[in-house]
C-alpha cells in the first residue's frame, strides 16, 4: 500500500515538472519570437484602454494568435523571394542575415500592435514602417529601380503575408475557418493594407486569389532570392539541437507552397509524400508549438476568453 500512496502523490510532481518545463519552453521560444520584453509588451497592449481597430470576435484575431503562423511566417517569406523587385530591397537593405531574429521580432511587434493593440499604437507602428520605406529605394540587378513605396510592391507583400497566413491557418490552424470566416480574414487584413497605402487590397478569398495569381508573369528566380531562400531553409540561426525541430518546420511549410511556386523556388511538388508524410508532419509540430506556447500566450488567452464569454 505504501507503494501505491507513493506512485499516487508523485503524480502531482511529475505533472507540476511537467508543467514548469513547457512554460520555460514556451516563454524561451516566444522570447526568440517577439524578444525577450515580448511579454511585458503584449501584456502592455492587452491592458492599455481604448478602441482597437477589430473586434475581439474578428476572424484576424483568431490567425494571428494561432501557432500555425509560424508556417505561415516562413511561407510568406519563401514565396516573396520570387518577386526580383521586392527581392533587391530585401538584399539591399535589410538584414536578415545579421539580425533575423530582430526581424522577426519587429515583424511580429507589427502584428501584435494592428491585431490587438489600441488604435493609437497601431497607427504608430504604421506611421513608423512608412517613415522607414522611404528610405528603401535603389536599383536592382536587372537594371530596374525600386521603391517599397512603390504601391505594385506594396501589393505583393500584402497579397503573400494574408495567403500564406490563411492557408497555413487553414492547414494547420486549431480552429480552420468556414467560407465566411476565410472572406472575413481577408477583409480585417485589407484595413490594415489600406493604412500601409497598399491600393484596393482584396476583402474576399477569391479577390485574394485573383491578385495573388496576377503576379505570375513577374515572378522569377534570382541569385539574391535563391540565397535567401538558401539561407531559410538550411541556415537558420539556431544552435544545432533546434536545428531538427526547424527543419521540420521547413518540411512541413513545403507541403503549403502552391504548386505555381515550385519551378522558382525548386522545390518538387510531390503529392503522396505531403499529403501522407508532410502534412501530417506539420500537424504534429504545430500542435507542439501550440502546446509550448498557449498556456502563457495572452494573445491565446484573449482569444479563448472572448471566445468562452
């Protein structure tokens, strides 16, 4: 009996352990995410009074504070090396080789701030990355200028970002949207594109379809996109025993990519492994992400809130 009372209040221990050791996870990866005051910022944004520019109940809040963005993240990115115009910008003036966690960081700050945040602090962020596109401007290898003021390029980035959100969300997302909820996500995402001066972005899936598609013609692949593309896929800036984790992340991100993009980014379609092996692949590390990340998320926990309410 003594054996068994022992098992018994061991229980509590191990699930406690448990516990400690997925929130540490959980706060480590957010931490790498959204910086290491990420939390203290979103917690800011939380609290702050005021009007938002959505709804607790808007469908954009629900994408944005699901794991399956960190797919949608990397797809984004892959895809929107093939533009050579938007490219060059990306290899002239960012630096995403020397600082791509500060990237990432600012990129989610911008989602954070429009999704959830006060109207003041989501105009600032806006009125901020316009101030910095004015200083993104040159001329690329081919010999074309470009400007990421430029409303075309503004179009691209935005066309890419809410497709690769929606379909990742759509794939591997905890709660995948009825028609009426994927045209919703689309329009929240429109307003949003509106304020960054992106011209008649689309409100509906079929819009978003229709102007994604439009770009085909324009698309290529180029030293600067296949290094970038490199440099994704094989290089990420993480300590070897992450490395697995993130490959996979990788894999599972390929089998999103529409068929369209395979030729540029060189990358197979092959439909039997994604839909056996890939896909099934990025259910499991979503839901790992999910796990780690939820508990001690406030985004995740506004959501689940309004939701419950």
């Amino acid at each position: 009996m003594a054996t068994t009372d022992n098992r018994i209040t061991k229980i509590p221990a191990v699930t406690e352990l448990i516990t400690t050791v997925r929130d540490s996870l959980g706060d480590a990866l957010r931490a790498r995410v959204i910086g290491p005051n990420g939390d203290a910022r979103a917690q800011d944004l939380m609290d702050t009074p005021g009007p938002r520019w959505f709804d607790e109940d808007r469908p954009v809040r629900r994408v944005h504070s699901d794991a399956s963005m960190f797919i949608g993240g990397l797809r984004s990115l892959m895809i929107q090396t093939l533009h050579p115009l938007a490219m060059a910008g990306v290899a002239n003036h960012s630096n995403y080789k020397t600082d791509p966690w500060g990237r990432l960081q600012r990129t989610a700050d911008f989602l954070a701030a429009t999704t959830f945040g006060p109207a003041d602090e989501a105009q600032k962020i806006i009125d901020r990355i316009k101030h910095v596109h004015g200083f993104v401007n040159g001329t690329a290898s081919d010999g074309r200028t470009y400007s990421a003021n430029d409303p075309h390029l503004l179009r691209w980035v935005h066309v890419v970002e809410v497709d690769s959100f929606l379909t990742s969300h759509q794939r591997y997302g905890k709660e995948p949207f009825d028609q009426a909820g994927r045209d919703g996500y689309v329009a929240d995402m429109a307003l949003i594109a509106a304020k960054l001066d992106v011209p008649n972005p689309p409100t509906t899936e079929k819009e978003l379809s229709e102007q994604l598609l439009s770009f085909k013609d324009e698309l290529k692949s180029t030293p600067e996109s296949r290094d970038a593309l490199k440099y994704l896929m094989f290089q990420p800036p993480l300590p070897i025993p992450a490395r697995a984790a993130y490959y996979a992340l990788v894999a599972a991100t390929a089998a999103t990519l529409p068929e369209w993009s395979r030729p540029f980014l060189r990358i197979p379609y092959l439909p039997l492994t994604e839909r056996f092996a890939l896909r099934p692949l990025g259910s499991g590390i979503t839901k790992a992400f999910r796990w780690i990340t939820e508990p001690t998320s406030p985004y995740r926990k506004a959501v689940d809130e309004d939701t419950m309410a």
